[in-house]
C-alpha cells in the first residue's frame, strides 16, 4: 500500500503544470471533436456522445488536482489492485509483460493495415470523388502503421478512438462490433505503455530534441505503469467487454429464437455469416443430435455472458472456465463466423488481459553455452538474442565460464564442438541439433520452427547439423574479439516498477471515468425484456442516464444485438453480380455466389458493412424483384466496371429458412432455392 512518505513525496514532485496536463489535453480533444462533428456533417450521432463523456472526464480532471483528493484515489485504487492480485483475478507484472503488450500492439497495426487496405482496394470512383470517404480510410491506413512502427503511438491509438471509430465509422459506413473491441483494446495498450517498448517512440525519447519532449508526455516516466495500475487497466477494460456481454444477453432473453436454441442450427447454416453454411446443412441434416447439439451450444453462453467478469474476480477454476470458453467461441467466430475482425481483435484482448506465464515468466530459463570465438556459435547466439523478447535466454561465453560448465557435467572440450542448453528449472542439458529444438520451443518468435525442427529429425537434420558443426571453424572463420551481444533493457538505469499507483497517475481518472459510464449502461440496460410490466420509474431513471450511457461508446461499449431474427433471416434473400465480357460470356462479380456466400469483396468492412448488409436486411419480408428498391447499393457494387463501359446482370435469389417447428423436433430441412429475377442495366 501507499505509505505517508510516498504519498508526500509524489505529491510535492508533481507541479502544477502537471497537475492540469489531463484538463488541457482533454478539452483541447473536446474542441478538436466537436469541430469536426461539425465539419463532417455528424453533428446528430455524436455530439450527444461527445457531450456526454468530455464534460465529465474534464470535470474528474479538474477534481483531481486537489492533493488530499488525488492521495486518497491513489490509496483506495492502490488497494482495489492489491486486492485484484490477491484473488489472483489478474496476475500482472509491468517488467515482464512489456514485451507482450509491445508484440500485440504490433499485430494490432497489421491487423489494421490489412484492414485499411482492402477498404481502400474495394472503393469505387464516387468514393474517390469524396475526400471525406478516401481520407478518412486513408487516416485508418495511417494509423495502422504508426501503430506497428510505435510512431506517436498514444496519439494515434487516442484518434482511433476518439474519431476514426466515431466519426470515421459513420462515415464510411463501417460502425461494427470489431471496432468497438480494438477500442477497448486500445485504451488498455495506452495504459500499459505498449508503444514505449519495441518503437520509434523508444529510440525518438532517447534525444534531446521537441519530438523527444512530445512523445515522452504522454508515457510514465520510465515505460512501464505500476504494478497496480496495470491492475485497474485490465479490470476496467474487462468490465467494459462485460457490459456487452450483459446488453446483448439481455436481448437474447426476449428472442424466441434464442430460448428455442433454433438460432444455433439457423447460425450455422446461414449462408450470409457461416463460412460452411453447406456442410453444416449436410451434418444437421443427418439427424436430431446434431441438431440438438447445434441448440446447445448456443444456450450454452447466455451464462458466460452473465458470469464473464464475476468468475473472474473469483479466480481458480471460474476463472479458468471464463478464459477457455473465451477462447473457444472466439475460435469459432474466427474459423466457422464471418465477423470482420472481430475474432482477430478478441484473441489480442484476451492475450492481452490472461497471457502471463507461457513464454513470459521465467526469465534467463535458459543457460546457453557457447565457443565466443566461432564466428558461426557467436551470430547464432547474437541472432538468439535479437528474437528473445521475453529475455528467457542468458548467454554463457566459454572464455568465461569454465568453472560453471563444469559445475554443471559439461566437458569444456565439448562445448567447443557443440552448442549446449541448460534448463534452470529441471537442470537437464541439451546439445547439438536437439539444442535448437529445445531453443525453438522456449523463444517466443522462434516457435514457429519447433513443428519443423521436431519432423527435421526424423528426415537427416541431426546428420546435417553435425556436418556443418565438424566444420564450422573451416567454413566460417574464428572471431578473436567476441561482438557485443543485444540486450534489451525496459527499465532505465536506476529506476523501478511502482507497485502502487502514484498520485496524480491518470489511470485513476480515467477508471473512475470508466466505472461511472459503465454503471450508467447498466441501469440503461434493457429490462423490459426481462420483465413483464414496464417499470415507469426504471423508464425515467434510464432517461437521466441517457448521455453517460451514450457516451459509454467511445470506449467501445455499445447495445449489440446480433445473431437476432433479422440476422438469421439475411440468408434468405441475396443477389448476384455479373459483367458480359467482349466474347458474350459472363463473369461473376466477387460479391455473392449463387448460393448467397460471401465472396472476394467482401474483405472489405465498406462493401459488407455499408452495403451488402443493408441490402440483406433491407429485403427481409418483401416480395418480388427489389432491383429498384435497392438501385443504389447495386450500382455502388458495380461502380467499376460501369465506368469501363460494361453490362451488368442482376439476379436475386430467395431461400426461405428451414422449418423452426422441424427444428424443435430435431429435424433439419433446408428449403428449395429459387431465381426471383434477372435485370439487366
């Protein structure tokens, strides 16, 4: 906990300049805010939004700056995060998981370079007409590779939530469930100071220079948060993906098709969402237990929802339930359903918030021993220690270390033939071929050449490692002067990791910020579903919390309803695109295929989100040919091939869905596929 003399001391060293910084920065992103929804035309989504979460951060701000105020925030949420550990809720180590935080962060940038880049490979000439669409895409583009080269990475993380999946969202139509996850992914790398380590923004901080000055600002002074605010940074981005998780099981509680459990066998055939919506039909309908199976499987997360953040403040085998269900539904969103990227963005989160021990504790685990005088032993260990982020690998030079390889049963005369691995923890040695079959396994980056290296011994890799290892010295040369070997170090010289939250530190702000916007959406919750009698009291409490609730958005947290009798019913109603070549013959466009999937075009968040869904649901419960109804979107599709002077052939299936009543008896019948028309423009 925080004693007298550090809360003395921490208050005194903070002056009043750095007391304001949160109220100037926040309302300065406030003003900057408003004057685009203003610009940009989005003045009726997002000034309620904006109004509703500003004001109150800038006046926790405000609040903050009165030392006996900050002191004691410091003390209780330093023991909230005591406590969390305690429970062993999160198990957080600034030192060791910054090398984790710093990988995901960088995943997370290619995630959205991918992103950003097939969105702007699908847009049509009237979207380059428009600066507000290429330009907003081009900033997700932007923004993606700062994020992975950690080039002003706090401030491009703040604009990708403050704005890109606001106003940008709105803009280009792509307002989805994954942006909403990368936005409270977002919040927790920015307080886990994930672009100090592995960057741009760790070499630039190193000068003396404005740049330096700029981009230090914004990361605690020496990389790394405390111990417990590392703590409030994962509990409160983990209580915002629970409030989701609530809202959207509040729904699910008033729809007939999830309490039947008929939405599982209608979810798994749904040629919209269902990458194998044919062989699921196959397999359902080879009778009642795979249909049953198909039910339960989706009762079987109404509880998780509910009990996500519970069971984990719990700990031990809740908590390990919590994390392994995760981690299956999130593997069959990403393999099976077609979500974007919301699986890729939920795996980082869950990485990000449970990830602790596997290649990440147990530093120096192992001790390597090599001939610092072989020119081929010396760049294998220096390219060693390039790859091993996680600092498992703790070189033992020859020259150095006789006393200890023998210490250890290892022939000096040995180890000049052979590299050789000793394992802390059990004390087993290895060497030769099967030295990097251990190291492949340890080395976090390395991993992906274990599976190789395992069936490399069975197809001669030994026999290969002792011909180049009998010549090594012949082949390469000796080194007289050993080269400096690369090592990594998070902590500057002399400082550590605070274990608890010094005053003044933002994460108080922004956790108590946080908490008052979740507690207001879970008042706003939806009840109703869950009551019979519409309680008028509940109703105006709701409407007082109105702004807060809103507001709860710009950290992802939104009212989701998926996998409803709308989205089930998309796969009932679809069309197809085709272009007539020179020849006469016929080309599909990469929209839709015959059967309703998804094809090519949809990689883009613009043509799925923005268009090809609204169509989907658009149709729903109409008759007839609805080419004119849906004109626009259609031609959007074919933007392309029309300024090419090409003729376009529309065609529009229908498929109702299978029987309910059928499936309630166990029984799938997939319903007969017809052409409704076929227009050509």
């Amino acid at each position: 906990m925080v004693d007298a003399t550090d809360i003395s001391a921490g208050v005194e060293s903070l002056s009043n300049v750095r007391r304001s910084k949160g109220i100037l920065v926040t309302s300065l992103i406030f003003i900057i805010a408003l004057s685009l929804v203003a610009l940009t035309g989005t003045w009726d989504w997002f000034a309620k939004r904006f109004f509703g979460f500003f004001p109150l951060l800038i006046g926790l701000f405000v609040l903050g700056i009165h030392p006996v105020v900050r002191v004691k925030a410091a003390v209780a949420l330093s023991g909230l995060g005591d406590w969390l550990s305690r429970r062993g809720a999160f198990v957080s180590n600034p030192e060791e998981e910054a090398p984790k935080f710093a990988l995901i962060r960088i995943v997370f940038g290619l995630f959205m370079i991918e992103r950003a880049f097939w969105m702007i490979s699908y847009l049509e000439p009237s979207d380059w007409g428009q600066p507000s669409i290429w330009l907003t895409a081009m900033m997700g583009l932007l923004c993606g590779v700062l994020v992975t080269a950690g080039l002003l990475t706090q401030y491009a993380l703040v604009y990708l939530i403050v704005f890109q999946w606001q106003m940008g969202d709105m803009l280009l139509r792509t307002s989805t469930l994954g942006n909403w996850i990368a936005a409270m992914l977002s919040v927790l790398l920015i307080f886990t100071n994930a672009g100090a380590n592995f960057s741009l923004d760790r070499l630039l901080m190193k000068r003396s220079t404005f740049a330096c000055k700029v981009i230090s600002a914004f990361y605690y002074d020496n990389g790394l948060p405390s111990e417990s605010g590392l703590q409030l940074a994962k509990l409160m981005t983990l209580a915002c993906y629970w409030c989701v998780c609530l809202y959207s099981l509040s729904i699910h509680l008033g729809e007939p098709a999830w309490m039947s459990g008929s939405a599982g066998p209608l979810l798994l055939t749904n040629n919209f969402m269902s990458r194998y919506s044919s062989e699921f039909s196959w397999l359902l309908s080879q009778g009642p237990i795979p249909v049953f199976l198909a039910r339960v499987s989706l009762w079987a997360m109404l509880p998780w929802y509910l009990l996500l953040l519970p069971f984990v403040l719990l700990g031990g085998v809740f908590r390990k339930y919590v994390i392994m269900w995760g981690l299956l539904f999130f593997g069959l969103s990403l393999l099976v359903l077609q979500l974007g990227w919301l699986a890729q963005f939920e795996f980082l989160f869950v990485a990000a918030l449970f990830w602790t021990k596997t290649f990440i504790s147990g530093a120096n685990r192992l001790q390597v021993a090599y001939d610092d005088r072989c020119n081929l032993c010396d760049r294998t260990v220096t390219f060693v220690k390039a790859v091993d982020l996680f600092r498992r690998v703790h070189l033992k030079p020859l020259s150095k270390n006789i006393p200890w390889l023998m210490e250890v049963g290892i022939d000096p005369d040995e180890a000049r033939k052979d590299l050789y691995a000793v394992d802390v923890s059990s004390g087993n040695a290895v060497k030769g071929y099967e030295f990097y079959v251990l190291l492949s396994k340890h080395v976090f980056l390395l991993l992906p050449l274990h599976p190789l290296l395992v069936i490399g011994r069975y197809l001669g890799g030994p026999a290969v490692y002792r011909f180049v290892a009998e010549r090594r010295t012949r082949m390469f040369g000796v080194c007289q002067i050993p080269t400096p070997k690369p090592e990594y170090t998070l902590l500057p010289t002399g400082q550590m990791v605070h274990k608890d939250i010094v005053p003044g530190d933002p994460i108080s702000t922004v956790f108590c910020h946080v908490m008052i916007l979740l507690a207001c959406f879970v008042i706003s919750l939806p009840l109703p579903y869950l009551v019979k009698n519409d309680l008028t009291v509940l109703r105006k409490i709701q409407r007082s919390v109105a702004a807060p609730t809103d507001a709860a958005g710009i950290y992802g947290v939104g009212p989701i309803n998926v996998f409803n009798s709308t989205d089930l019913r998309m796969a009932e109603n679809w069309f197809t695109l085709s272009k007539k070549t020179k020849d006469g013959l016929e080309q599909l466009l990469p929209i839709f295929s015959e059967d309703g999937k998804r094809l090519a075009a949809h990689r883009s968040d613009r043509v799925y989100f923005g268009h090809t869904v609204a169509f989907r649901r658009g149709v729903i419960g109409k008759e007839g040919c609805q080419f004119e109804a849906f004109r626009q979107q259609v031609s959007y599709l074919g933007e392309n091939e029309h300024s090419s002077g090409e003729t376009l052939i529309y065609r529009q299936y229908v498929e109702p869905l299978p029987s309910v009543d059928l499936l309630l008896r166990g029984q799938y019948m997939a319903s007969e596929r017809r052409l409704v028309c076929e227009v050509t423009f």
